[in-house]
C-alpha cells in the first residue's frame, strides 16, 4: 500500500483540483472539499463521497444554507494505489465523480461516460 501523511494527501487533492477545467469548478457554489482518512464505517470501499443537495434537486435554497461537502478518503485511495501517478489519476477520477453528483449526474451516468 502507497504512503502519504495527511498534509501531502490534501495537497495532492488541491494540486488535482485546480487542474480541473474551469468549467467544472466555477459553477461550485458553497461546496467545500475535505480530505479523511476514512468513511464513517471505517470501510476502504468508499473514495469519495457527494454530501449535499444536488443542483437537480433544489428547490429553495440561498442564503444561510450549511455548504455541500466534496469528501475525499485518504486511506481507500492509497489502499488501491501502488505509486503516486496512480494515486494522481484514482483522486482526479474520485473529484470529477462527486463533482458530477453535484451537478446532479446519478452513477449509472458516469459509468457509461466512464467516470465511474
């Protein structure tokens, strides 16, 4: 199993990030991206995960509402990665899906695009 401390994982997350296209990232209206070590369960089966209200499914929604959360798991991610590249692309594909979530695109869409 790969090796990263947190700060190192979080940096690679955000250096990810920004590669991103603009277009995916400037329509992220308060959404933060957070880094853990592991689901709730303790499970090394979840990468990532979408906690929020799609932007399909709001109806009122404006001011005072908590932010949605982009989670990315550390310890899943490093588990299924053998060198850094490969972790670099596993974070990649791990941001665009929750993104996508976001954005209101279900699972069985990103699997035919690919993304899942």
């Amino acid at each position: 199993m790969l090796e990263l401390n947190h700060d190192d994982f979080e940096r690679l997350v955000i250096d990810e990030l920004d590669l991103l296209p603009d277009d995916m990232v400037d329509g992220l209206e308060n959404v933060v991206f957070v880094v853990e070590d592991r689901p709730e369960d303790g499970t090394l089966g979840t990468l990532g995960l979408y906690d929020g209200v799609a932007l399909t499914e709001r109806g009122q929604y404006g001011f005072g509402e908590m932010p949605d959360r982009i989670i990315v798991y550390r310890e899943p991610l490093l588990a299924i990665c053998e060198d850094l590249d490969e972790l670099r692309d596993q974070v990649h594909v791990t941001l665009v899906h929750e993104i996508a979530h976001f954005y209101g695109i279900d699972d069985d869409r990103l699997h035919a695009l690919g993304w899942a």
